[in-house]
C-alpha cells in the first residue's frame, strides 16, 4: 500500500463528487448486504474464524482501491461497491439491503511511483473481477458446507437483519444459502461445458459485450440456447469526455447515454423482470434510472470541458515533461496521428457532439475478435424473434428505461418530481437528447488522447504494456509481460510490466489477445500498418507530447 494518495490534478471534481461516484448504486445486485459483511476469505481455518472477505487488504488482491467510512460507506467498502436498499428476499415482498458493483470499480485507477499514488478519476482500474467472482464462490461453498463457518456467518448475518438467531431463522438461512450457490453451479457449469469464456482476462480488462449479452440474453430470461463465446476481453477505458461522444464502446456501438450506462448496469447484473404480468410488470428492473442519470450528468457537465477533466500529467511524481522534445512530439503527432486521434478542444467543440473517427479493422489490423463477435452475435428473444445482438440489446435496454419513464409518469419533455421530491427532466433530456440507436460495425474507434498517459496498457484488448511501443513495429513488443503492478514507468509511460508476486501474465499468443495492427512501419499502408517506421527520437518525441495532453 502507498504512504499517500492524493487525487489527480485537473480533473474538476470534488471530494464530494469523488465519494458520490464511487458507491452510489446503479441498481446491481451482487449479493444480500449483510451475506458480503460476514463472508470470510475462502481459506480452511476450522474451528476458528477467516478474516472478512471484504477486509480491504484481500479487496486489494482483486485491483479495486480501498475507500474510506463515510456516510454513504458507512462499513468502508473498497471503490465501486455501492450498499443499496432495492432487494427483496427472493420468494417474498420482505425488503433486503443488497450490495452490487458500480461504474467505479472498472473506472477508478491509481498510478503509484515509490510510495507515493495519484488516483485517477474515470481512469481505468486494475479491478479483476473474474477473479474475484471465482473466490466468492469458494467462499460462499466453504461456508455452506462448514457448520462452525456458517454458525459465524448466520450470526452475523441474522444480527444484522434484526432477526433472532433460532434453529427456524438458521435453517431458512442455510436454504437460501444453498439456492443461490445451484444457480452459481448452474451458471458456471454450462460456462464451463460450452467453455465460453476461454481467455483468462487477468486485472483491468473485461470481455465486457460478450459476458454482459450472455446475461440479458440467456441467464435472466432463462434461455441458455443464446449464451456465446466471449473470448474478446477489452481494458477499461476512460470516461471522460465520454458523454459528449457521438458513439460509445470500442466497437462504437452504443449512441445514447442512457441507452450504455443501463446495459452496464444490465450486464452486471441488475435485476430485471424480462417477462410478466398483471401481478408482475414486465420489464420491472432494479436499474437506478435517476441515479445513472446524475452519473451521466457529473461526467459530462453542462457543457464540453466542465465535467469530468483527463487528469493532468503530475510533474512533481513523475518528472517533469521535456518541453522541446514535445513540441517536436506535438509536429510529428500533427502529422502522422491527428486524422484519426482528433485533438480535443472543448472550446471549438461548443455545444456540438464530437464525431469519433472510426477505423476499418482491415486498415487498423488490431485483434479483431472484440468488434467480429459482436457483428455476428445474434439471439432469440422471449418472443421467439431471432435478432442481431445490436438489436436485441437495443430493445431490451429501450424497454427497461421506458418502464421506469412509465411507471414513474415521466414526461416526454418538461419536468417531474421523484419520489424524494427532486426535480427531474424530462425522457429526452434524461436520454441525452438521442435516440437509443444500437449498431455492429466491424471497426474500432479512434478518441480523442487526452489523458491517454494515464490509460495503461494499450489497444483496445491491452495487449500494449506502454506507450513507447505503441509507437513499434509488432514484432518490436512485448509478448509476454505481466499486469497488476501499479507501479508507474514514467519513460516508456505505462506501468511496470515485470512479473511480481500477485501480478497476470499476459500471452499476446493467445485468441483476444493479439498484440499486432497500429504499427508504423515501412511499406504500404493498410492491414495494420498506419505510418512509416520512425526513429528512436521520434518515438521519444510522440511520448513527450502525449504526456501533455
């Protein structure tokens, strides 16, 4: 752990704002509030008690950052863990404090140089969540198979629900213990038997398109004839600037805001009724409409530039930034990355959408299987329709935000007051004034680089440990090197990619994770070749100007 942390210069947030972001819930479910804070780590420790799973040392083994007690942590869970009030207790209308994943735990990063950390806000972390996944499975069978292990869970648990701890109160417990742990097996069986997610994603990437289809396809409504392959894992990129894109996701699929953040949430398992009836209103979700809206809101600000900022590169941690070789960067970028990596000026952008050039996955040459498998992906709906994964992801997320507008008789344009007394705009603002458009294009998008220093590793699927070897021949990287350190090379700007204790070995020879495309290299362009092979200076250059961006 480092001596100190201190917040990025630049980024135009407050204390407030940062603490509002990291553990407010967008309406996911990831496990019973007081199950998570009894849960012990998944070590045998018969008779004697594990320590908390949630104790921000193993938190900490996963990539997400620790986090104070405050108000809205009041038990001091890590970054991008939100206590929420939504769950009921399955089979009954009695209500439960559940504990879910928010935005911030893929979207909160840290760099660290020596004992000093800069926290980036909206920059990509080094969460593992697969990983993480796995052992609250482990942790969740060894207390359901344990009796002293579960003793200690059901006391707690009971204690913190208000309920009496009886051999009637245990029992029930232990029962839903056991339910929830078949639909785990059940879920990571046929994972398993159809090996659908054959590439281990490792720390700060997430086949994000793939596993989340997987779950508003086949595990909600039941239909396990439209779970796929995800074998395309993809970093976690910044948010900033994001809103005001025109379209979002590496592929650029998604166009409106609202339309993204509730297939987020959808994909990280938000709960949603996709069938039902008089009794049971179809489409009914969890989702937090009004909090994804105010997300959105802090992110972009009224306007391009006055939101959320790219943090500025901090000279007092990590050098100062050689002002001549940028501004021979900066020429050399002018001419061989601008037409693509557009400059980002809020100032010129004024109140418009900026246009995020997309690139042709046979100009670009990057692995291709991220953009591919969504061109290709196609399910059956409840309704027996067949459909492209856009369109299907389309109308499920469409459906699920018009049943919150609806229920809550939102209007088309105007205002509304909410059930705290907030005033509220109306469906098209809410919806970023766009319409929820979904499409697949076999391309990756090319945004603007400011803040890029801070977005480590590179290329859409990660598989570029720095910046400096962005700027080489493929053959020239890396193929193998290791994740998870977050500690900072300020030269070749990306983290150190030497193995340590705890860290991913990432094997760019693996399906998902090529290493090859945006290369500079003599000969024609095309297929992966954008420009022509530079010299070490120039390289040098290019990283010097990014650093300002």
């Amino acid at each position: 752990m480092p001596d100190s942390v201190v917040p990025a210069a630049g980024q135009n947030w407050t204390d407030e704002q940062r603490s509002w972001f990291h553990h407010t819930s967008q309406g996911t479910k990831l496990m019973p509030y007081a199950w998570f804070l009894a849960l012990e780590q998944p070590f045998l420790s018969w008779p004697s008690a594990a320590p908390p799973f949630a104790s921000p040392a193993y938190m900490a083994r996963f990539g997400f950052l620790p986090s104070p007690r405050s108000a809205i942590n009041p038990d001091g869970l890590p970054v991008g863990f939100a206590r929420d009030e939504f769950g009921v207790q399955e089979g009954s209308e009695e209500p439960e404090v559940v504990v879910g994943l928010t935005c911030a735990a893929c979207h909160t990063g840290q760099i660290e140089y020596g004992r000093r950390a800069v926290r980036i806000e909206g920059g990509p972390s080094m969460a593992d969540v697969g990983a993480f996944q796995d052992q609250i499975g482990v942790a969740l069978f060894l207390t359901y198979g344990s009796e002293p292990r579960f003793a200690r869970f059901a006391q707690s648990v009971l204690a913190r629900n208000g309920q009496p701890n009886t051999e009637e109160t245990r029992a029930a417990l232990h029962r839903r213990l056991g339910l929830a742990l078949d639909r785990g097996r059940t879920e990571a069986g046929l994972a398993d038997r159809r090996r659908l997610y054959p590439v281990t994603e490792g720390f700060g990437r997430l086949d994000a398109l793939g596993r989340g289809a997987n779950f508003v396809f086949a595990t909600l409504p039941n239909m396990p004839n439209n779970l796929a392959v995800a074998d395309a894992p993809v970093s976690y990129p910044g948010l900033w600037d994001a809103p005001w894109f025109d379209w979002v996701q590496y592929n650029g699929a998604i166009r409106q805001p609202m339309g993204r953040n509730v297939a987020e949430a959808m994909g990280v398992r938000a709960i949603v009724k996709p069938t039902g009836g008089p009794a049971e209103p179809i489409h009914r979700s969890s989702v937090r409409v009004q909090n994804i809206y105010d997300m959105e809101t802090m992110l972009a600000g009224p306007a391009p530039g006055l939101g959320l900022r790219a943090p500025a590169w901090p000279e007092d941690l990590l050098g100062p930034i050689d002002r001549a070789a940028a501004e021979r960067g900066r020429v050399q970028f002018a001419q061989l990355c601008a037409g693509c990596h557009q400059p980002w000026d809020p100032a010129a952008q004024g109140a418009g959408i900026p246009r995020i050039t997309m690139v042709p996955l046979d100009r670009i040459g990057t692995d291709p299987r991220a953009a591919m498998n969504f061109v290709n992906r196609t399910a059956t709906l409840p309704n027996g329709r067949r459909v492209s994964a856009a369109q299907g992801l389309q109308e499920a997320t469409t459906d699920v935000i018009n049943a919150f507008y609806d229920a809550n008789n939102v209007p088309e344009r105007g205002s509304w007051v909410d059930a705290a007394g907030n005033v509220r705009p109306g469906r098209l603002e809410m919806n970023g004034n766009r319409p929820n458009e979904w499409r697949a294009p076999a391309a990756y998008r090319a945004r603007p680089l400011n803040g890029i220093w801070a977005t480590a590793p590179y290329l859409h699927n990660g598989a570029v440990p720095n910046l400096y070897q962005m700027l080489l021949p493929a053959e020239r990287r890396d193929a193998v090197f290791h994740v998870g350190s977050r500690q900072f090379d300020p030269r070749n700007v990306g983290f150190v990619a030497a193995e340590s204790r705890g860290t991913f070995r990432f094997d760019t020879s693996l399906p998902g994770n090529s290493n090859r495309g945006h290369e500079f290299r003599n000969g024609p362009l095309g297929n992966g070749t954008i420009g022509p092979e530079l010299s070490d200076q120039q390289r040098r250059d290019i990283v010097e100007y990014l650093k300002t961006l």
